[in-house]
C-alpha cells in the first residue's frame, strides 16, 4: 500500500551510500550477502534471539532495497537480477516466521504460521500470474502509474506490500507473545489484498 509512494523516498535516503566505495560493489553481491543475512534472522529467530533477529530482518531489507538502486546507479539492470532478487525474498519472506513459529513450537503457532503461508503462497500466485497477463497485454498505462521504472514487474497496489511486510515481520520481533493473533492478522490483510487484486482485475481484463 506505501510501497509506491516511499519508492522514490528511498532512493533519495540511498543516493549519498552510491557516493562512497559502496557504489562501486556489483549489486550481485548485495543480493546475495542480504539473502544470508535474512536468512541468519530466520536462524537468530529460533533460537528466541529476537533482538539480533530483527536487527538482521532489518539490514535484509536495507540490503534489498540498495541492491535494486546500486544497479540502476551502475546501469547493471538485468532481468536476471530481478528475479534473483525477488526469489531469495521470498525465501527470507518463509523462513523469519518459521524461525519463530519453531522456537515457540506452539501447535497453535504452527497452525496460524500455515495459515499465513498459505495466504502468501495465494497472493504470490495471484499477483505473478496477473503480472504476466500485464506484460503479455504490454499495460503502459499501468507502468507509468506504479513507476515501473523502480521495480522489476507491474502490479496494482495491494492492502500488504513490502513496507507493510517490514513492519509485520518486525512486529513478530517486537511482541513475540502475541505471534500467534499477528500471524492471524497478516493473513488475512494478504487474503484481502488478493482479493483488491482480483476484483481490479475483473474489471481490466475482462
């Protein structure tokens, strides 16, 4: 929901770093060094070392962010890295809650964990396969309002997003005794912002 709109925000924030020795790191490397640093909050998570797990969740997310904007400073914008970028998210995106989900290993826990996993793997399916038709209908109109020039795919806004996604992962760290009713809510705001997804669709597509 915020995501388009701290866009351009956080590539000010990042312009300065791309004036150090920074800038001069391929964003390859930043992809892949922030996968294993979200990895390690997954890892920190269940061993109940919130305080390093969200510190790790959030420099992951620091990491996803400068990687994408070192590539456009670079001019090293590849579809491949696209897609690298988003897969290894998606990873992270499982393992942080399964991470707390175990170190609780609460049988409620694991239930309200499938239940927001099953919402994510809904939503992911919903808003790749639609991004698809996009591309395959070639939506210039819906590139320029999303400022497609910043992200990889074209998509309509969503309820939850990738700001959104920070602050609740964050929130699991912060109150780690309320996982369960969180994990509820997160579902549910991913089912409805499908549910944004699918009524524009019905009324773009068809």
């Amino acid at each position: 929901m915020l995501d388009k709109m701290l866009r351009r925000w956080k590539e000010r924030l990042l312009a300065p770093l791309l004036q150090t020795p920074l800038g001069q790191v391929h964003p390859l490397a930043i992809t892949l060094t922030g996968f294993t640093v979200g990895l390690s909050s997954g890892t920190a998570a269940a061993l109940g070392a919130y305080g390093w797990g969200l510190g790790l969740w959030l420099l992951n997310r620091f990491m996803d962010g400068l990687d994408g904007t070192l590539a456009r400073w670079q001019q090293r914008q590849s579809d491949l890295g696209g897609y690298l970028d988003m897969l290894l998210d998606v990873v992270v995106y499982a393992a942080v809650p399964l991470g707390l989900a175990f170190h609780q290993g609460s049988l409620l826990g694991y239930a309200f964990l499938a239940l927001m996993l099953a919402s994510f793997y809904i939503n992911l399916c919903s808003w790749m396969y639609l991004s698809g038709l996009l591309e395959k209908r070639q939506n210039d109109a819906l590139r320029r309002r999303e400022n497609d020039a910043l992200t990889s795919l074209s998509m309509p806004a969503g309820l939850i997003e990738g700001s959104e996604t920070i602050l609740f992962y964050g929130l699991f760290f912060l109150f780690p005794q309320h996982m369960v009713p969180l994990f509820g809510l997160m579902a549910i705001l991913v089912l409805l912002s499908t549910l944004q997804r699918l009524i524009w669709a019905v009324g773009c597509l068809s």
